[in-house]
C-alpha cells in the first residue's frame, strides 16, 4: 500500500477581490507541492475569494464551473497533482460556502458545501448544504471532505469514518482565540474515528479576524505528522494505507460501537 503523499497550504492570500493574487499563490504553492512529491494540495476555507467578505461574497461568488474552477483545473493539470480549494459558490440565489476537489488531469473529483455555519457572517450570507458525506477517490485512497466548523461536529466525522473515509480533507478559516480546535480536537477526531484529516488554515489577518494558522495532518494512531506555525507555510507530509489498517485493527472504536443505543443522538 503506496502512502498518498499531501501538502497543506497555509496562506494570507486569498483578500477580497482578489481571485487573480490567489490563484497565482496557488500555482506556485502547486508548483512546490508537485516538486516535493505531493498528489494533493490542500488550501484553506474560501481560499480563492478571503473569508471576511461580508455582503461582497454575494458578487464573487461563481458557479461550481465557473471561470476561476476552470483556472484551478489548469494548475492542477499543470503539476499533475490534484487541488482542493475553498470557494463561494454561487447556484441560482443560493451562495454555499464550498470545497472542490480537481483531479491530476484537471477533471472535477468532487464538490461540497459547508453544513455547519459558523456565527452571523456565515449565517447571514451562506446557504447551508444538505449532504453529510461527500467523497471521492485519489490513487487508492477514499478522500472525504467537510469544511472548517463540520470537523467540529463528532457526527460529520463519524459519518464519514462509517462510509468508508480514509482521509477527511477539512478547509479553514479558524481564528484566535480557538487555537484548541487544531491542537486538541483534530487530533482526537482522527484518533476515534480512525481515519487522517488534512486540516488547512488561513494565517494572518483580514478584516476583523486573526486566524490562527496550525494547520496540520492527524493521524488515527494519535499523532500529528505535520504541523504548521502562525505564519505562511506549506507543509506536506505523507497518509499511509498501511498504519490506518493497522491503527483500525488495534483501535476497534467503529466495529465496537452500539447503534441501537443512540438512538437519542437522531
């Protein structure tokens, strides 16, 4: 079992009105990323547009096909590496606070909207999505994907864990002062429910906020193989088929558990 090499882009590009400065960061974060040997490159929540958008989000915001998608399937043809990248999709009326994943060849993989909202920006300008388990798959490895406030929730990340999730790529935009979710939260989300999550924030300030950075990779033995600090960074670090099966073996949390007593949780 081949380990699936990843990078985390942990980046302060991405402002608003700024969709060509972020997709130019990008391709060179893909162009670093493809050199240290990654097959996946992970950015932070809304990365294409910044975050503190208020009521602009409504005007960047693009279809799932739109122009700036089909800018990132360039890069990722480019470099032979797939990209996941946060975006404000616009479908109709609705704007979803969004994840897409491009494959090596540039072909669309997969495409999820943020369940949780988080605070009154996020419910005020964002539709919530309806579908709990999204995934798709890379070289033998079952990708799955929420968004920031989702990993928070034990349900997303059971949810995914069940339906056969091996590597949970988890976009943010976490600011200060809740360094607590990248330190203590992802970690214990990857240990029980026995699966990798790729956890990539932004850095630095915009608007209001201070993000926290400390984007990282948990692993389900309990381990964090790589962890950014406050400021830019590109981290990258490897997901092994081989320690999950392991680590599933020792830690029977999901073949263990008793769903005829949470019946209270539904």
């Amino acid at each position: 079992m081949t380990p699936l090499r990843i990078a985390l882009y942990q980046g302060p590009s991405g402002v608003p009105a700024s969709t060509a400065d972020s997709l130019a960061a990008l391709a060179d974060a893909a162009r670093r990323a493809a050199a240290a040997g990654a097959r996946l490159l992970l950015t932070n929540e809304l990365y294409l547009t910044g975050y503190a958008l208020g009521s602009a989000v409504r005007d960047l915001a693009e279809p799932a096909d739109g122009p700036a998608a089909r800018a990132v399937a360039v890069i990722a043809a480019e470099h032979g590496l797939a990209v996941g990248f946060g975006y404000p999709e616009r479908d109709g009326e609705a704007v979803f606070n969004s994840l897409q994943i491009v494959g090596p060849d540039g072909g669309l993989l997969a495409n999820y909207r943020k369940a949780h909202l988080f605070g009154d920006y996020e419910t005020t300008f964002f539709t919530p999505g309806d579908q709990a388990v999204v995934q798709a798959d890379l070289d033998g490895v079952r990708l799955g994907l929420l968004i920031c406030y989702d990993v928070e929730f034990p349900e997303a990340v059971r949810a995914h864990a069940l339906a056969g999730t091996e590597l949970l790529l988890v976009p943010t935009a976490l600011m200060r002062p809740y360094e607590i979710v990248p330190q203590t939260i992802v970690p214990a989300r990857a240990w029980e429910s026995q699966l990798y999550i790729a956890y990539a924030n932004r850095c630095g300030d915009e608007g209001d906020f201070t993000f926290a950075g400390l984007s990282c990779l948990a692993a389900p033995d309990g381990t964090v193989r790589a962890r950014a600090g406050a400021g830019e960074d590109l981290i990258v670090a490897d997901v092994d088929p081989g320690l999950l099966k392991a680590s599933r073996a020792e830690n029977t949390y999901l073949s263990d558990r008793r769903p005829e007593l949470y019946g209270s949780l539904t």
